[in-house]
C-alpha cells in the first residue's frame, strides 16, 4: 500500500510517499504527478516515510527528477535509492 498526500504550498509542491512504492501504486504516483504538476510549481517528493521501491518505482522517480523534482530521502535504505536514481549514468562508484 502506498499513501500518496499533495501538500499544496506557497511557492512549491510537496507530493508525500507513505508505505511500498511498487506495482499498482506506482501508477498511482504516476497519475497523481501528472494531474498537480499542470500548476508549474516547483516540486519534491518525500520519501521519508517510504520503506520499499520497486525498479518501476525508481524509474518514475528518475523520471521526475530529471524533470526538476526534488527527491528527498530520510535513512540508508532510501538515501541510497535517491543516490541510485541520481548518479550519472556510466559515472565510476565508489567501490570501482
């Protein structure tokens, strides 16, 4: 299950991800940032509260970034999916 809550501020959107983001529910993500991001505001994604991404997940959330949308990431489990989704492609890690 996933909680998808827009928090619709001054000057910036703010698209908070509760539970697993995989299968159905990343349509849902999908949908919901399709339908708020008409409002031309800049934007993040919350994913603080988000304990599981599928790659589907990863992939619409590269997807946003690369469209300007801030990920932004609580603990080692998410830091490292944002950093996942972030890192150039080809870029050496640091384990090469």
């Amino acid at each position: 299950m996933l909680r998808i809550t827009v928090i619709d501020e001054v000057g910036q959107l703010t698209l908070k991800l509760e539970g697993k983001l995989k299968g159905a529910w990343v349509g849902e993500l999908e949908h919901t940032w399709h339908a708020v991001r008409v409002q031309r505001k800049p934007a993040r994604v919350d994913l603080s509260a988000v304990s599981f991404v599928d790659d589907r997940g990863k992939g619409v959330l590269a997807s946003m970034r690369r469209s300007g949308v801030e990920l932004e990431a609580v603990g080692p489990l998410m830091t490292s999916v944002v950093e996942e989704i972030t890192e150039p492609t080809g870029a050496p890690t640091a384990a090469e």
